[in-house]
C-alpha cells in the first residue's frame, strides 16, 4: 500500500451531468486540480480556476472552470473538505483565496453595522420597522450562519423534547439512522435522527438538522424507499434552511436581529419552539422541497419513486387516517403530477438498493 494521495470530496456540476451534481473527489497534482468521478476524469490547470462562494446560503465555496462544452462547478462539500483545500492549494491561488476572505471581512463590517442599527432601533420607532418587519427578518435570515443555525435548532429541540417519548434504541433507529445517514452524508449540516413513539403518520426537521420521526409514519411506509422518499424530503427542507425562514418568521423582531448577531441571551427563546410549530411551509416550499428530495435520493444512489408512492397512497385517504403529515404537505394531483414528471425524466443508472430488510427494521416498534 502507497502512501494515500491529500484529497477533498467534491459535488461536480457541469454540462454533462445530472442537474443534483455527481460525487468525485478531488486533489491537485502540482499546478493542477485533479478530479475523478465514477464516469470520467477531468485535469483542471490552476490558472483556468476561479473561485467563488455561492450554494444553497452563498457561503459555499465553489471551483468553477470554462471549458469548450461549458462551465464546469465543483462545490467543497463541508468543513473538513474546505480545509483540506485550503492546506492542498497552490501559491498560483493563494491570491483568490485571499480575495474571498476579504470579502468574509466585508460581512463581518456589515455585522458591526447590523449592531449599531440594533442599538438604534428603539430611538428609529417601532413604526418604521413595522413597515420593514418582513425585509428586515428576512435580511436577518441570510445573515445566520450555519453554527448560529445549528444552535437555534438545539435550543428549539431542547423546548419540545420532554414531550417526546423516544423509541428505545433497536434494529428501527439503526435503520433511520442508516438510511438518514446516506441521505445526508456531503451535507454541510450534522443531522440527529430523533425516532419517536407517535401513531401520528408524520415527520418534521427542525432548524440545523434536528429531524424527528414518529413511529406511526414508519408503520405507514411500505419499504425503506418510500421511507426515505419522505425524510429526503424533510432533509432538503433543511438543506433549503425553509425550517430556518420558517423560524424567523414566527420569531419577535428582537430575536430575529439577536439570532442574527450572535446573541442568545434574552428570555425571548422560550416560546421558540410552539411558534415554529405554527407557521407552515408555503406551497412553492414544499414544491421544492419534493423536488430537491429527488435530487437528494439521486446523489444517494437511492431509486426516486418510494416519495411518489408514499404520498399518491396518504393523498388517497379522506377518512380519519388521512396523516397529519399532510396537514402540513398537502400532497395535491399538481405536486403529485410534478413529481412523477420529474421521476420519469431520471435515468435509472447508478441506483442501488438500500441493503436492509424494511420489515425487520418495522420489527422493532
Ligand atoms: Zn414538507
């Protein structure tokens, strides 16, 4: 055995490739990046790299090359890989790396400003922000930050917890986890798949990467697809931060701009929880959130139609059963439509079956 090559994973977007991006890994080979997929190979000169942050929050870092057939992307797909990078990188770009710190330093002037702003509010009125309430929690919003976004949503499940009654650790949590843990495996995010004893047909993320699953939803599946087909979707609700939006809406000013600026000191958290449970997705949300969820079963390798299946079945109830999940994911012929159309379009290359039996993990509720 060698001496293993410093190398960073990366998701590769470009002409070619499935819209979800394809896993590959990536290293630099003297001026060089290097970087190979399961389909191919591509050898990036240093000086045809630009870097620049964009993804899902405009914090990601992004590799971006032109070449004949069209621009190519490759995304550092969470921390260790970011640092990685940053240790593996050339002299020739050290100068953009430094160019994008400046601008992280730009935001941390526009901090201090928000602070100010802050101090100032009160002398500003009340009925000047009534007026920008909406814009300004939403500039709120972008401001917060992944580890900012992780703490919210600890303090959010820490408010619900002692209502929760988990489900004894067994063969069922194993495979949520398993499966939760595929899904979510380039993810910026560390996910905590909280299993709970609920015959309520229903699954929820909070802010950061909390999601709790019932135990009545696990009853209703019929396979570990339609399974995860359900939580690939509360996973890009997540990944989308629309539990985040969601939050901020529901928050006081105060707590919006408090969150913004790093400060959880104030009593004003402790209703956080049972006012984010009353504040919806809006539709174009959960459109995207079904739709993201395929992309996110695809970069898993998972088969697209068990989420098609799972909510075409719950949609078809009108009685009592009818699951509280679609309460809050109105599961209609357009979404549905919307999401077989997509389905369909997906080659069915690259999909391996998730490797466990769906009803030895039921066993164990
Ligand atoms: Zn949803």
């Amino acid at each position: 055995m060698g001496i293993p090559i410093p190398e960073f994973k990366v998701l590769l977007y470009g002409p070619s490739f499935h819209a979800a991006g394809i896993r590959a890994r990536a290293h630099f080979d003297g001026e060089s990046l290097a970087i190979s997929a399961h389909n191919g190979s591509f050898l990036v000169p240093s000086h045809l790299i630009t870097l620049r942050t964009g993804g899902f929050d405009g914090r990601q870092w992004l590799i971006t090359w032109v070449a004949q057939e069209g621009t190519y992307s490759a995304m550092l797909q969470n921390e260790a890989a970011l640092r990685a990078f940053v240790l593996l990188a050339p002299a020739s770009i050290g100068r953009q790396l430094q160019r994008i710190r400046g601008g992280r330093a730009r935001n941390g002037r526009l901090r201090r400003f928000a602070l100010l702003l802050l101090a100032l509010l009160p002398l500003l009125g009340v009925g000047l922000y009534t007026f920008q309430a909406d814009r300004l929690k939403q500039w709120a919003a972008t401001r917060i930050d992944l580890e900012r976004e992780r703490q919210l949503g600890d303090m959010a499940y820490a408010q619900i917890q002692p209502a929760l009654k988990p489900l004894d650790r067994g063969v069922t949590t194993a495979a949520v986890e398993n499966i939760g843990n595929r899904l979510t495996a380039e993810s910026y995010y560390h996910y905590h798949f909280h299993v709970v004893v609920d015959p309520g047909i229903n699954a929820y993320a909070l802010p950061g990467g909390h999601i709790v699953v019932n135990t009545g939803l696990i009853e209703a599946t019929n396979s570990a697809g339609e399974f995860a087909g359900v939580l690939a979707h509360e996973i890009s609700h997540v990944e989308q931060r629309h539990t985040l939006r969601k939050l901020v809406t529901a928050l006081d000013w105060r707590a919006v701009l408090g969150v913004a600026l790093g400060n959880y000191s104030s009593g004003l958290w402790i209703d956080m929880a049972e006012r984010l449970g009353h504040v919806a997705y809006s539709p174009a949300q959960e459109s995207e959130a079904d739709l993201d969820g395929l992309d996110i079963l695809r970069r898993a390798e998972i088969a697209p139609n068990g989420m098609e299946t799972f909510f075409a079945r719950m949609a078809a109830k009108t009685d009592a059963t009818r699951p509280v999940l679609l309460s809050v994911h109105p599961a209609e012929e357009v979404r549905l439509a919307a999401l077989r159309a997509t389905i369909v379009r997906q080659p069915r290359d690259d999909v391996y079956p998730i490797n466990f039996d769906w009803e030895l993990a039921r066993s164990g509720l």
